[in-house]
C-alpha cells in the first residue's frame, strides 16, 4: 500500500526520470544525469539549507506543556511534513525509482500474455500499477477482485482505483472507493485512496469529474469526525493519518460547502472541530498548533488580510538584495475604478486587482516545481488582468527562527536562482507572514482589490491542488459581501 500511495503522490509529476535506456519524460525538460550534477546545495532550484540552528521552531503560538514523547513530535513536525510531501524525493531517489518504472513496466508487458490464478493475479496488478501500464493492471485486478474469496480485497480494491485514476477514469475511481467505504472499516489507506481520487478529479476540467468532489466529501465527512472523536488518527495497510491531516481534510470539506453557499454547514463542521481542538488529548498533544493555524487559515477567507504591505528586501538573480516595500492592495478606493467619457455620460468600470503571494521554503520540496506549475498555467492558459504575482520566503520558514544568516541566504538566494527571472521573490521579516498561519509549504495567499483574502492555504504540489486554485484566479471578481 505504501507504494500505491507514494504513486499516486507523485503522480502528477512524471514520478521520476527515466534510466538511461528510455527518454526523459516532457516533465522533466531540466534533467540530467545525477552523476554529473554538481551537489544538490549548489544546484539552482534544488538547493538545501544549511543545518539549522538548535532554537526554536517559528509556530503561531506557545504551545502547552506537552509530555517528552509528544514534545519530540513536535520538533519533528517539520521534517514529517517535508518527507510526506510530494516531491519529497532526492535527484538519486527519482533515478532509482524510474529504473524500477521501466523494470516494472518491461515486466508487466512480458507476462502480459499469462494466466495467473489468485494472489499471483494481485502481485501482478501491483506490478503493472507500479509500472504505469494502467491497462494490464485493470485486468488483472478486476479478475482478482471478483475472485470468491482474494486474501487481499481491500488492497486490489485501492489498486485498481488508482489503476483508473491512471486512466484518466475518475468515476470509476470514484465508485471503487464507494466499494470500499460500504465494504470495510474506514481506514488510513482508505481516507487517502479518497484524498486521491478527489485530488484528480480537481485537476479535471470536466463537469462530471468535478461533481465527484462534493459527493466523495460528503461520504468522507462523516467517518473524519468519528476519527477525530476517537482516537484522533487512522492506520491501515502500513500507512497513517494523523489528527493534522484529518482536520485539514475536513476543513477541506467546509470549505467547499461555505463556495457553494452553504455557510451554516461548514460552519457546523467547524464548530464540530474546534470542539476536538480544545479538548484533550489534542491540546497537549504536537498535532495541537498545527491545527490551530488550520482552523486560523480557514476563518481568514473574506476577511481582511491582517499585513497590508510588505516590507522586503527583494532578491533579482543576479546582483546585490534590494529593499522594497511591496503593498498587497490599495487602499484607494478610486484605484481599483476606471472612467471614461462616452457623450455627456461617465462609465466607471471597477478593476479586479488582485495579488497573489505564493509562500515558499526550502522544507517544501514542491515549492520550486509548483511555482513553476501555476505560473505555467497562468501564462500558457489563462488571461487575468490586474493580477501581481510575488514569492514569499522569511528566515523563520527556511530555519525556525528569523535571524538573518549569510549561509542561509545564500542558499536561498541558490534556490531563487531556479525560479522565473521575471517573478519577485521577496524575503520579509517573519512577523508579516506569522498572522496567515502558514505552516506548511509551497502557500498561496490571495488577496483581492480591497484587501480581501480569496484563498489562503498550503498547495500540495500535485495537479489536483494547483488546478483548484487556479480556478480561484479564474473566478473573477470576488462575489463577497461588499
């Protein structure tokens, strides 16, 4: 199950570059054989940070006494959240599982012609999925799982609803999934084989896949909130979801339900949440001001943004930083209008700028690629006038805490050398990004004309999470209250 998932995380990332033998796949135009390259701290766009200090980690607030085991937890959530994180794989790792896609995949198509009888039918779905030959893998494990009693159902039930992810079959994914919250006890790999469907069909476009978003959310829900309510995390098939995830899931389901215009059940959702946080063992536990700044990020939509400008010191790609002071909307009410004289009448046309902050560090392993992504689609695909885009980095997000270190910088500065010359990237004091309760990266802030915030939350990395915010961008003006 662990491979079915890390598949499906990386998915939409080509997974890896080829071995030697095979071209290296559109995806990956930069790449290169890791033999050659130079260390990873002095590759532009993968640089890593110098260790960091032994202080404190940046956290919105001061959590309460936690026992030695969770305090431990705690340090390491940043690490945790960095190594589940799509692309969290090293140049080396991606080499060695494309030699694996390519084994795999040799294998699947010289069995192809074979019969294979109970569990070898299961091993050998599992080896067409993992060699991306999504048709081999659907007849396999379609066979395996109407067998009369397969040891494994529950595993060839989540395989073949990635096989259908693969293939582009989002509905059928779907109903794979509906299988297995009616057929087996809700668990971890359970929950992210949903989080997975619903990931690709939000990288759709199509009207039918997008409807199997709000009604996988809905059967999702309900078994969330019983986790949260009992025990406060999943297992399953050797993989984990933790109390952090589940609220960010749920938060997710309310957070489409209050877009579709129905407020008072999200905010039964969050009521329901807030409850969880509040009570033990959440808030002495490491999970706890995780999901706090989960639950701050969620009520921040339609509000006011709480920084309005920020003051930076601009980093070009060549040349010495230069000190800015980049403003996230104006306050000028007749700078968002614009008039023009038609006879003896005045048109007054309002303006839709918007800015979007898009925050990165380097213990976000998709931060570079997903900058490079939503850009991508922005300018390949789309028109939005009046919209500024920004790159948003702090000390405190690379190291834990905000002192400027020249090291650290630098590989900052390394890092920025890999993203679009063209795009600002801004290193500002940690106090201008503390109030958006960003703890996980890349994030993607946007604010509208009026200082209003449209969208505040981390991006995944993946197709799923950036198409869906691009479709924010794409909405047009903000349809908020005045």
């Amino acid at each position: 199950m662990r491979t079915l998932l890390l598949l499906a995380a990386l998915g939409a990332t080509a997974l890896a570059q080829q071995p030697q033998t095979q071209p290296v796949p559109a995806t990956q135009p930069s790449a290169v054989n890791p033999a050659a390259q130079a260390p990873p701290s002095s590759t532009p766009g993968n640089a890593t940070p110098a260790p960091p200090s032994p202080a404190q980690p940046a956290a919105s607030g001061t959590p309460p006494s936690m026992s030695p085991s969770e305090a431990y937890l705690y340090a390491m959530q940043p690490f945790t959240n960095a190594h589940s994180a799509p692309d969290d794989l090293t140049d080396a790792d991606k080499w060695a599982l494309g030699i694996g896609i390519a084994r795999a995949k040799e294998q699947c198509e010289l069995r192809s012609k074979d019969k294979f009888e109970d569990e070898d039918l299961l091993a050998m779905g599992k080896l067409c999925v993992f060699g991306q030959d999504y048709d081999q893998a659907r007849h396999r494990l379609v066979v395996y799982t109407g067998l009369p009693s397969p040891k494994a159902l529950e595993v060839g039930e989540l395989l073949l609803a990635r096989t259908f992810v693969g293939l582009g079959a989002i509905d059928s994914a779907e109903g794979e999934m509906e299988t297995l919250l009616t057929a087996f006890p809700y668990d971890a790999s359970i929950h992210l084989g949903v989080d997975m469907v619903i990931d690709a069909a939000a990288a759709s476009d199509a009207t039918e896949d997008l409807a199997v978003i709000p009604r996988l959310n809905e059967q999702q829900l309900p078994h969330i909130l019983d986790a949260l309510a009992h025990g406060a995390s999943l297992t399953g098939n050797g993989d984990s979801v933790d109390a952090v995830q589940l609220v960010r899931d749920a938060l997710r389901c309310a957070d489409a339900l209050r877009r579709n215009f129905k407020p008072d059940d999200a905010a039964k959702i969050v009521a329901q949440l807030t409850a969880v946080a509040a009570a033990d063992p959440i808030v002495s536990s490491a999970a706890y001001l995780a999901i706090q700044d989960s639950l701050t990020r969620y009520s921040l939509f339609g509000q006011p943004t709480p920084v309005r400008t920020l003051h930076a010191t601009e980093l070009p790609v060549t040349g010495a930083p230069l000190a800015r002071t980049v403003p996230l909307y104006d306050p000028n009410p007749a700078a968002h209008r614009i008039e023009r004289r038609v006879g003896n009448s005045t048109v007054i046309r309002m303006t839709d700028d918007r800015t979007l902050v898009l925050v990165f560090s380097l213990a976000g392993p998709a931060s570079n690629s997903a900058i490079h992504d939503i850009l991508a689609r922005l300018a390949q695909d789309h028109i939005i006038p009046g919209l500024k885009v920004v790159a948003v980095t702090s000390y405190a997000a690379n190291i834990g805490v905000d002192a400027p270190d020249p090291t650290v910088l630098a590989t900052i500065r390394a890092f920025r050398s890999g993203l679009p010359p063209t795009l600002p990237v801004l290193l500002v004091p940690d106090s201008e990004l503390k109030p958006f309760a960003i703890d996980m990266w890349p994030a993607a802030i946007l604010v509208d004309g009026r200082g209003r915030i449209l969208w505040l939350n981390s991006v995944s990395g993946s197709t799923g999470s950036i198409r869906q915010m691009v479709r924010e961008l794409e909405s047009g003006p903000s349809t908020l209250p005045l």
